[in-house]
C-alpha cells in the first residue's frame, strides 16, 4: 500500500474496513513474495484459508511438507481482553497496554508520538473476527493437523515465555 501499487490499492480498502482481504489478492501478494525471497520465512496470518493452505502447499510442492503451522492457543476472554486493552503508536510499530498509554500521558515511550487504540479493536469487531477465524482458519488447523504440520502453543504469558513455548515445540 505504501508503495501505491495495483494490488496495494486494491487490498487497502479491506484492511480500512477490519476485513479479511480475498484469497486470491491474499494469494497473488503472498506468494509472489514467496517467489522472490531467497532465504526462510516466516508468514503470520497466512494462510487464513483452506484455499490459501492448499494453494501454498501446490506453490511449494515437495518443499510444504516442510511447512509447520503454529496455533497459538488461549481463552476467548482473556484475548477479548487483550484487544480491548490494546494500544498502539501512530508513528511507529510501538504496541502496549492501556494502563501503558496512561503511564507515558499517551506519549510513546519509543519515538514520543501519541498513542491511541486501532479503530477495529472494540468487542464487536474482536467478536466478528472471531466467528471468521473460527469458520476459515480452524479448518486450516485442521488440515495441517491431518499431516503432523501443526503446533499447539499455549499463548498465555510473557512474550518470551510464548517464545519459549514455540521454541520447545520446534525442538
């Protein structure tokens, strides 16, 4: 989107709107990022989709039966929470807490901008985007399951305990 292309126009007025942008302009940025990246990778929030799943899988061919799907787990309350308590900086990746936001006076202690809670994150959008993740990406869960390629992680804790908890997965 930054750098104004086709696709990044296209993409743009989904992601305004809190909504999942369609498979197949999911697909055509996602995979021809794949085609170009000479080194690993890591994909967050992709695939979202059994077409997405299937579609990297036939992309990768021999090499997807490498792929390991990761499914950080935890309460629905606590995650409505956490979304509900979010808080992000307007300049920069800065992500915290409200009672953060209210410490720092709304300031971001990184770069000193105002912070502010994203548009989309209020109960009902985290309730919608559940039922969403719950009808087309478990399916994904499923099918990665169905070929041992699926990770379980508790998601619970600090940052570097879920780190840890995936680390110890990855084993």
């Amino acid at each position: 989107m930054k750098a104004a292309s086709r696709l990044g126009k296209e993409v743009e007025p989904y992601l305004a709107a809190g909504q999942y942008v369609p498979d197949e302009l999911v697909l055509a940025l996602v995979i021809g990022w794949i085609k170009k990246e000479k080194r690993g990778w890591v994909l967050d929030g992709f695939p979202r989709t059994l077409p997405q799943a299937e579609e990297l899988d036939r992309v990768l061919g021999g090499d997807g039966a490498h792929l390991k799907a990761l499914l950080l787990e935890g309460p629905v309350a606590e995650l409505e929470r956490r979304v509900i308590d979010r808080r992000e900086c307007t300049a920069c990746p800065w992500t915290g807490t409200k009672i953060q936001a209210e410490v720092s006076g709304g300031v971001c202690p990184s770069c000193g901008a105002t912070l502010g809670q994203r548009h989309d994150d209020d109960l009902e959008n985290f309730r919608r985007r559940l039922k969403a993740f719950e009808e087309l990406t478990l399916p994904v869960a499923a099918y990665y399951e169905q070929s041992d390629r699926l990770l379980r992680v508790w998601g619970l804790g600090s940052p570097e305990e879920v780190f840890q908890n995936v680390q110890s997965e990855l084993a």
